[in-house]
C-alpha cells in the first residue's frame, strides 16, 4: 500500500466508500466525476502505479480486473446495449491517479473517438 495514494487509502477502508465489487484483489466504486450515467472505477488492491509497470506477476489480477468489469456491467443491466471499459496510461494517456484502474463506462451512447 503506497499511504499516499487515495485509491489505496479506499481499497483498504481508510477513506470510506460503497463497493459495487470486492473481493481479496479488487475492488470497485462509482466515480465522484461520473462521464456516464453509470461509471465504475474497477482497481487492484495492490498498489500498481499503471498498466505500463505491470508485471508478468500481475497477469492474474489484470485478467480478474476484466472480469468483474464484465460481472459490474451485467448488474448494471448494460451488457446488451453495451458499455466501454478505460484504461488511461500515463499523463499523456489522461491517467490522473498513479494507481491502476479501469473505468466502466455505460447507460448512453458513447462517442468515438473518445476525446
């Protein structure tokens, strides 16, 4: 945990929130700057700067931050008409916290390309 990251202070309960998801390695949460009626921000619980310094050794823990993306969109009820997941890399790639995250996006029609 890097004590200065707000996502980590979330994943661990220091700074409370209301988990759409949680389990041993991820959490999720609605954003506080929502783009979409319904926006999640899927993270790991370890602390892992971005996709760009992830390791073979966060292999599982990628595949399982899809997965309940995945498992969000159908209780969401937008599996059908469809949702876009984001990860943003980097300042250039719009990453505005230094912690892993993938954004779910859904409940309108999203635009491409995205901005």
């Amino acid at each position: 945990m890097d004590t200065s990251c707000i996502f980590c202070k979330i994943a661990s309960g220091a700074i409370p929130a209301t988990f759409l998801h949680e389990d041993d390695a991820v959490v999720a949460f609605g954003d506080l700057n929502p783009q979409a009626p319904h926006h999640v921000l899927i993270i790991p619980r370890e602390h892992v700067v971005s996709l760009a310094s992830a390791t073979d050794g966060h292999t599982e823990v990628l595949g399982r931050l899809l997965r309940v993306a995945a498992e969000i969109a159908e209780r969401l009820g937008v599996t059908d008409s469809g949702y876009r997941t984001v990860i943003n890399t980097g300042p250039d790639g719009g990453q505005s916290v230094f912690h892993l995250h993938v954004h779910l996006l859904g409940g309108r029609p999203l635009a491409w390309p995205p901005g």
